[in-house]
C-alpha cells in the first residue's frame, strides 16, 4: 500500500470514527474543505502534524472536546485583536 493510499484511508477513517464528514473535519482541525478534500484522493499529501492529529482523534475521541475548545479561544483571541 503506498503513502498516499495509507493517508486516504486515514482521512477516512478519522471521519468515520467520529461520526463527522470531511467538511466538520476540516473545520475542527483548522484547515479547508478543499484540502480536506485533497488529502482524501490523493492530491496534497497530510503532513506529519496533521497526521499525528489525525490518529490522535481516531485513538481518544474526548480529543476533539479539547481540539473545540481550543479553537474556540483562537477565534476569541482573534476577536480581542
């Protein structure tokens, strides 16, 4: 199985254990539709962050309560700025 192939399923299979579409996800972890989208078919390749995020929400999924919230003081603190 090559590279790409691993980080399709990843992506994959990141939505479907939260039970979230690639449009939910690519809101959570700070990114765009479209690359959500790319990373899914092959055409952007998921850096390693992104990866290791990725299998961090598959493992714990209390994760994504954590991740929310911290997107959430980053679009607060951009609204103080």
């Amino acid at each position: 199985m090559s590279e790409v192939e691993k980080e399709e399923n990843l992506v994959k299979k990141t939505c479907r254990e939260l039970g979230i579409t690639q449009k939910e996800l690519a809101e959570m972890i700070g990114v765009s539709p479209k690359t959500v989208s790319d990373w899914t078919v092959g055409r952007l390749q998921i850096t390693t962050p992104i990866n290791k995020l990725l299998k961090l929400l598959i493992k714990d999924k209390n994760c994504n309560v954590l991740l929310n919230s911290i997107n959430l003081v980053i679009a607060k603190n951009k609204e103080i700025i």
